[in-house]
C-alpha cells in the first residue's frame, strides 16, 4: 500500500439498524509474507474459489461489516497494519482493533486468510467474557475493541507474539467441535 494512504471503505453494511447487537467488525488479517507457501494466498484455489473469498463469506456472515488488513484487495475495505507491515498478525489485529474503535464497533472477529473453512458459528463459539480465540490459532479471534491500548503497548514493548498477547488479556481458549484448516503450504489444501 503506498505510503500515507488508507482505505477505509466497508465491503458489507449492516442490514437493518436492529442487525448490530452489538456491532462486530470482521477482519481478514492478510498482511503476511507467505514465504512457506511460495505463492499469495489469497488468491490460491480451494473448491473452485479463492481463499480470501471463503474466509470473507464466513465472516461476513457474522459481521456488520468486514476489512482486509495488511493489503489492498479490490473489492473490499482495506486498512494498513498498524503500526506498519512487518508485524505478522499482531499488525493487522491493532489495525483492525482502531478501526473498529473509531467507527463504533465494540468487537472484532479476525482470521487469517489461509483459514478458507471458517464455520458459520464462529462468533457465537468465541462469544463470552473478553477475548476469546481458537485454541490452536488465535489468529481466529473475538476481540472487544477494550484490548486495543492493550495491543498497542504490547507493540511498543517488543511483543511479536499473539499467543504473547492472547495471554496477556487473558483470552479465553475455545475448542471448536472441528479441527480448522491452517494452509501454510499448497499441500495443505485437500483435493475436493
């Protein structure tokens, strides 16, 4: 993204003001390297669609409106990592967190976009008392926009982390009844 610049358009809007108890922002987080997979993610294939397609149909369906941090991908808003690229998921959860901030949402739900089978539950899995996260990747969270001076002095303090952080606000560990997809190669994606 070039510097100085920010896109801020949302990619759903609620559908009736009664849609937003309360508001959950979701946030594809697609702002890393893909160094082990050898290609972009997002755009890679699975049954037919690209990945950030499955994710962002997932969360969109449970969310008042959806970004992607990390990248600009047409068709969908977009936000810079904060406080710059770099910084993994950590990046794109305090862009997503700021955002959601300053346009009056009280949660975000985040996942990776290599995460293409998402369930159609997922926020009421995560839903509780604060953070709650996948067990096995946080990466897939709900996280109140309270967490965000949290994240941002875990930044500054050197934190690298999200298990670092998912512990330091005491995220609650959620198991889900199915194991998740985590495509970190293009092995990882089954034949369907």
């Amino acid at each position: 993204m070039p510097k100085g610049r920010s896109t801020t358009r949302l990619a759903w809007r609620p559908r009736r003001l009664t849609d937003i108890r309360p508001a959950i922002l979701g946030a594809i987080l697609a702002g890393g390297q893909a160094r082990r997979f050898g290609s972009d993610k997002a755009q890679a294939l699975w049954r037919g669609r690209r990945l950030i397609d499955h994710v962002a149909d997932a969360l969109g369906g449970q969310t008042t409106a959806l970004v992607v941090c990390g990248r600009e991908e047409p068709g969908f808003g977009c936000v810079p990592d904060r406080p710059g690229p770099g910084l993994g998921p950590l990046g794109g959860l305090n862009a997503a967190l700021r955002f959601a901030e300053t346009h009056g949402f009280a949660h975000v739900l985040t996942a990776g976009v290599d995460c293409p089978d998402l369930p159609q539950d997922l926020a009421a899995h995560l839903a509780g008392e604060g953070a709650g996260v996948v067990a096995d990747q946080p990466v897939i969270g709900l996280w109140p926009v309270s967490v965000a001076e949290d994240l941002a002095d875990f930044i500054a303090e050197g934190g690298r982390a999200l298990y670092g952080f998912a512990e330091r606000v005491g995220a609650r560990r959620v198991a889900l009844p199915a194991p998740l997809l985590n495509v970190n190669r293009p092995g990882d994606l089954p034949e369907s």
